[in-house]
C-alpha cells in the first residue's frame, strides 16, 4: 500500500521486528566488528553490502535516508553533515576541474558563494542565470562541458518558486540532471521528482528537525536520468573507478549508481558525514513535519494578509496570496501551501527594517530560518552581507527586504508583535 507522505513521516525507513526497539536505535559506533579478514576485504570491495565505519554509513543515518527516499518518490538517499555538504555533494559527484554548471541566481546566498567562489577555485565554472528567463534563453548557456542544472524550489531568501517543468525540459534537452534544492518546501508541500526533477538535496536542518537542535543534509537520486546514455559527459559513473578495481558505478550499481559513487569516493575522502545522534534527533523531527507544515503554512498566509493591510510596509512576496507573482506556480507545484517564510519590504528602506527588527518582542533576530519559533533577519546585512550590491540584484535582494520565518505560535501573538514593533516607525 502506498501511504501519504505524513503517513511516512512516522512509519516510512525503518521496520522493527518482534521485540525491536520501536524508535530507531542510536548506532554510535565508529565501526563494526567481523570474524574473517576476506569478509572485511569484501566490503571495502564494494563486492558485499554492510557496515565497517561511520565515515562511510551508518545504520542509524541509513534509515532515516531510506525515509526521505520514500517520501520524495527516489530510489536510494543519503545524509550529509549540513545542508552546503548535500549541496556540494550532488555537484561535486558529477563535476570535475574545467566541468561547468547552470544555477539560478536566485538560490540561498551560502549556496551562492560555494558555487561562484569556492567551487571556482577547484576548476568547476558556474554561470548563474535569471530563472524567469525563457527556455530558448536557458538554452545559450549551455556549453560542452555543461555538466548540470540547479535551482531551489522556493528561493531564499526572496521565496519565488521555481518552475520545474521549465527547467526539466531545458536539462534533458541538453543531456544533464536538473538538481532541485527542496528545502524550503519539504516532501510534504511538494515532491520535485514527480516534476522532473533527477535530483533532490536538502538541508535537514529547517523545517525536517523543526527545533534548531541539529544540522544536516541529504541527498536523494530519482534513479530516472540515464548516465550512460551520457556516458562520454559522465566519466566518474560510467568510466572505470581505478581506487575500487576498476568499478563501474552505472552499470555495477544501475539505479543507485549516483548515491554509491558519493558515499564510496565523496564520504570517503571529504567526511561529511551527519552523526548519528543527529539524524536520530532528524528522526525526531520528521515524525511531526506533516502537522508543523499545515499549521507554518497558515500562519505564515496569516501573516502575510495582514503585512498587506499595513501602510509602513511596501511590499509582500509570499506565494500563496493570489496576487503574488508566484502563485500560479505555487499553485501548480505546491498545492498544500509554500512554507512558512515570507518577504516584505519597509517604506524607509534598510534603515526602517533595522529600526523595526529592533523593536520586536519574542520574534527574534537569528541567522537560522524555518523551526518552531517565528524568526527573522535582513539578508543584506546578514546572510548576503558577503555579495556586492550586483550579485545582490542579481539574486533579487532588495536592501529592504527581510525574510521572515513564521513559526507554531498563536497567530494573534505574532500578529501583534509585528504590530506593535510597525508602529514604531
């Protein structure tokens, strides 16, 4: 039987038996124990599956990828240490010095930097694009060696959604995987796989744990794009992995060749794995994320109609407002609601934002977005102050806007903390 995706928020990865703990256990071990050398050598020969040391998997971490496979519609999953690791990851796995990738400029400004700036410097060119521009547009930037297409389903911090099927055609017609960060909306508002996606990445530190108690990332593969229809542009799948005797990830491993070649080559040298204790408190999250996003969605709409009636406020983006530039697309994408951040815009610009996050009560300033508790911050001072004043129109950050997380409180509460901190302008 296929159950709903808040079904699988409790259920989904994990499967006790008769006399298992009903929780998933803890494996805090950095490695396991066998009887036979030969055993041992078969494992790290890729010649048999199991465990031998964290660095590489963990039951724990296995389990709670197993259930964000299954509730985003994927074939094989694993988790990171962050959500920039996930990130880095899913780009890394396919690209190599004087490789060259396409990305919205739009995508959360950490993520920016990686790609524009650290990324750059191991030989891998990014070429960031306006992700409103048409496909015929999308289509001159593509090159050669163009190895992927990366966009984020609900930008951070301008909340615009991204139109996947757009960005699915324009990939495959050129031969690449379309990687989606989904984030911001989770599996519960929106499964970008069913849409085109070949990749999703995540960072399990928002809305998935839900407390601001862990980080995390994850990766999951569809298992839907054709590496070795591509094999020329994809050498590191569909070439010989000397360092495991000459493996070939695509045809050894078929549908679950991507997530093989990252934890194999990408986990075993660069480290990033989540702890343990981590994805267990990741675990803990997701059981209620189906509830939590319901109730981030309606306060945050709440929130949103009332930013509207306000005369010291300029502007709103929230995608689930019917006059939003977004919404036909959210509507079309994410039809249980965005998430629970919004935008806005002061009249007074950066100095009335300032003044106004100033005087908030219990809506605190932080630099974490989408848990339990309302929360805010002005991304050109803050998360974006590292991009020039072009990168920043570029990404569409206004020096007025604010990104507001909206969290599980009364909604009158926030209602009237905005309010009250509004009139102080």
């Amino acid at each position: 039987m296929d159950y709903s995706n808040e079904t699988k928020c409790l259920h989904a990865g994990y499967h006790p038996g008769n006399g298992e703990p009903r929780q998933i256990p803890i494996y805090q071990s950095t490695t396991w124990v066998y009887e036979s050398s030969e055993e041992m050598g078969m494992l790290f020969d890729l010649e048999k599956s199991g465990y031998f040391y964290t660095r590489l998997q963990n039951p724990t971490n296995d389990f709670v990828a197993a259930k964000l496979t299954e509730m985003e519609g994927g074939v094989a999953g694993m988790l990171t240490s962050s959500g920039q690791a996930a990130n880095f990851f899913a780009l890394f796995n396919i690209c190599e010095a004087g490789d060259h990738f396409i990305a919205s400029s739009s995508i959360y400004g950490g993520t920016y930097n990686l790609f524009g700036t650290t990324m750059k410097k191991m030989g891998i060119e990014v070429t960031f694009i306006d992700q409103n521009i048409s496909e015929e547009e999308m289509d001159s930037y593509f090159r050669p060696n163009t190895k992927a297409l990366f966009g984020e389903t609900i930008t951070n911090p301008t909340v615009n959604v991204l139109d996947f099927e757009k960005f699915a055609r324009v990939a495959h017609k050129h031969g690449v995987p379309f990687i989606v960060d989904n984030t911001f909306a989770t599996p519960i508002n929106c499964q970008p796989i069913k849409y085109g996606a070949d990749i999703v990445t995540h960072s399990t530190t928002k809305y998935m744990d839900g407390h601001g108690i862990h980080v995390g990332g994850a990766i999951i593969d569809s298992g839907n794009f054709d590496w070795m229809a591509h094999k020329d542009k994809y050498p590191g799948l569909c070439a010989p992995d000397e360092s495991y005797h000459g493996i070939v990830y695509a045809e050894r491993f078929g549908k679950g060749a991507y997530i093989t070649k990252a934890t194999t080559q990408l986990m075993r040298d660069l480290g990033s794995i989540q702890a343990p204790q981590n994805a267990f408190y990741l675990n803990a999250g997701l059981e209620s994320l189906g509830a939590r996003m319901a109730r981030h969605c309606s306060n945050a709409k709440a929130v949103a109609e009332f930013l509207k009636t306000r005369p010291e406020v300029e502007w709103v983006n929230y995608s689930d407002l019917e006059d939003d530039a977004s919404h036909e697309l959210q509507q079309k994408y994410l039809k249980k609601g965005s998430c629970g951040v919004l935008a806005f815009g002061l009249k007074g610009g950066r100095e009335a934002a300032i003044k106004f996050m100033d005087s908030l009560k219990f809506v605190t300033i932080v630099t974490h977005v989408a848990d339990a508790k309302t929360c805010l911050l002005h991304p050109a001072s803050h998360t974006h102050r590292q991009m020039s004043e072009e990168q920043l129109r570029e990404a569409g950050v206004n020096p007025d806007l604010i990104r507001l997380s909206v969290g599980l409180e009364d909604p009158e509460d926030i209602l009237n903390d905005l309010k009250q901190a509004l009139e102080q302008l």
